[in-house]
C-alpha cells in the first residue's frame, strides 16, 4: 500500500500543478509584496529594497514542494509632482515539485505609480509587470505503472506514455491598483486588487490549445496601528481566486519596537487560511535588515497523512536609505546698531 500510495501522491502533485495551475504563493504574503500586485512595486520607507524567500512544503511525508523568491525594487519620491512616488521592481521566483522535479521559473519586471491627493495624505496607484515563464519536468525520474511487473519495478521497461515536450515557456503579465492612506503618523491603511494571467497563456506539455494559465484575482488590505508605546499591530486581509482554487488569509503581525540602535524590533503574529492551515510567524530586524520565520500547522484532510505538520518558511528583507544631506539651517545676520 506504501509504494502504490506514493505512486498516487506524485500523480497528483503533478495533476494538480499542471490542471488546476495554482500558481507560486508563500503564506508570508506581506513578505512578497511585487508578487500580490505589481503596484507595490516601490512601495515603502526607502530607495532600494531586496528580500529573499524560501519555504518548504509537505516535506514530512514526501518530496513536494521547495519554492525559492527574489526580489529587488526601486523607490522614487517626486518624480512628476510633489508628493508622488513611482517604483520599479524586478522578482524571480523558483518552484520544484515532486519526484519529477516539476519545475517552475519566473522571471517578471514591474513598473509602479502613485498620485497624491488630499494633501499627499492619500496615494492612489497603478502597476504593471510582464515577463517570461518556463516549466520542465524529468520524465526519467517518474515511476509509471506499465513499469512494475509482478510487484517489482523495473526502471529499463518503457512507460508507454508519450510526451511532447518535457518544457515549454510562455510570455505573462499582471496589472493591479492600491490605495494608501495616512491619516496620521499612527495609522496607515491600503487596500487593492490585481489580476495575473489576464491573457490566460496555453499552458501544457502535450500542445494542447485548451489547456490555459486561469487568471489569478488578489484582494488585499492591510493597516498599521500605533496601540500604544511602541506597541504596533497590522492586521491583513488576503484573498486569492484562480479557477477552482479560493483562499483567504486573514490575521496580524505585531511590532514592538526596542531600540532605535542595533535591534530595533521584534515581530510575532498569527493568521489563517481558510480551513487548511493555521500560521504563526516570528521574527526580528536588526538595523535595516528583517528576517521573519513563519510555520503552517495543517488543519485540512491532509492531516492524516502529514500528521499535522505542514511547512516551514523564511524570508529576508534588507531595506537601503539614502543618507539625507544636512540642511543648513536659515540664518540672518543683524546690523551691528541693532
């Protein structure tokens, strides 16, 4: 029953990654900001920002997934106007799945731009990125049944599968909007939605024109709440819909900020996903570099098997700041009879 089990779990690995087409995601979503919507591209507290994400996925029970992310992006104050902000990103994303090693690569730029309202207390956006993907898969290192033989496998008898490609790569896209507001120094809130795929590339290795990259629709929202000292919460709201696959994320990440010196915060949160996993994240940032840790606690069907153990994941962010020049400060000399 093992070796038949195991032989089912990689087909539908497999089946799942290329029917349904559940595109790369990481459960630490504020963690990939370009990858939620291209808008975000630029935005934050800073000139330049690169973050490195890695998780790690059902790996207690069999070989499945191991997502690799990276990202870099520029932010630009003032460009047309005062008070504006524009962005330029550029993200890599790397996925491997099953003993077939179903690879995914992605390669994609963004563009971004906000215009200033009341009083540059309110930013609306827009972004835009494109791109290319590619997918492989190592037909040598699956197992077929025409290739067990009275209950013994042998890896020299043909499969009998016919393939047309072990790869193939389509050009992608995705556009989205974000709204920032700033009410004071203590409350910040922005919400927006994007759309990957729009254009719904074929996506196949046996040529097939009906099978198509569904486009992925993204909600998000997030605030950032002073409570009090230096006590911060940001609570989020994340929701995913791609054909059949719905998601919500729904949770908080906390900040206590220690000192404006060396260790400068220390984060800790927890969220969850729709009847499928519980998430609690920790983490710290030491001058401007970030690192969170966050664990799935699987909640779904799938618990019988993984024994609730789901995945572990890593992300890094380093943001870099201009040193501002000092302004000299207005002085006026008074005539000596004064």
């Amino acid at each position: 029953m093992g070796k038949n089990f195991f032989i089912l779990l990689n087909i539908i690995l497999f089946a799942f990654a290329t029917a349904f087409a559940q595109d790369i995601h990481f459960s630490q979503f504020y963690s990939t900001p370009m990858q939620t919507s291209p808008a975000n591209a630029g935005n934050f507290d800073g000139d330049w920002r690169a973050i490195l994400n890695n998780k790690n996925q059902w790996n207690s029970f069999t070989n499945a997934y191991r997502t690799f992310a990276g990202s870099v992006d520029y932010s630009h104050k003032s460009l047309f106007t005062n008070g504006d902000q524009s962005g330029l990103g550029l993200v890599i994303n790397r996925d491997i799945a099953g003993d077939g090693k179903f690879g995914t690569t992605q390669i994609m730029l963004h563009a971004a731009y906000y215009y200033p309202f009341l009083s540059e207390r309110l930013l609306a956006g827009v972004g835009f990125s494109t791109g290319y993907a590619r997918h492989n898969v190592h037909i040598d290192k699956l197992n077929f049944g025409n290739q067990y033989v009275n209950d013994g496998y042998d890896p020299t008898r043909e499969s009998g599968e016919q393939w047309q490609n072990t790869a193939f790569g389509y050009f992608d896209c995705a556009m989205g909007t974000n709204v920032i507001l700033r009410l004071n120094e203590s409350w910040t809130a922005e919400a927006g939605f994007s759309v990957a795929h729009p254009h719904q590339p074929k996506k196949t290795f046996l040529g097939s024109d009906d099978s198509r990259l569904p486009a992925k629709w993204i909600v998000h929202a997030t605030a950032d709440i002073n409570v009090k000292d230096e006590l911060w919460v940001a609570p989020m709201f994340y929701s995913m819909v791609q054909q059949k696959y719905l998601e919500f994320d729904i949770g908080a990440l906390g900040r206590m900020n220690v000192n404006p010196v060396g260790l400068q915060a220390v984060f800790f949160g927890m969220f969850g996903r729709t009847s499928d996993a519980g998430i609690l994240c920790a983490g710290v940032q030491y001058y401007n570099v970030r690192l969170l840790v966050n664990y799935d606690i699987n909640l779904s069907k799938l618990t019988r098997i993984s024994r609730g153990n789901g995945g572990i994941e890593f992300s890094l962010q380093y943001i870099f700041s201009k040193p501002k020049p000092l302004e000299t400060p207005y002085y006026r000399k008074c005539p000596e009879f004064m």
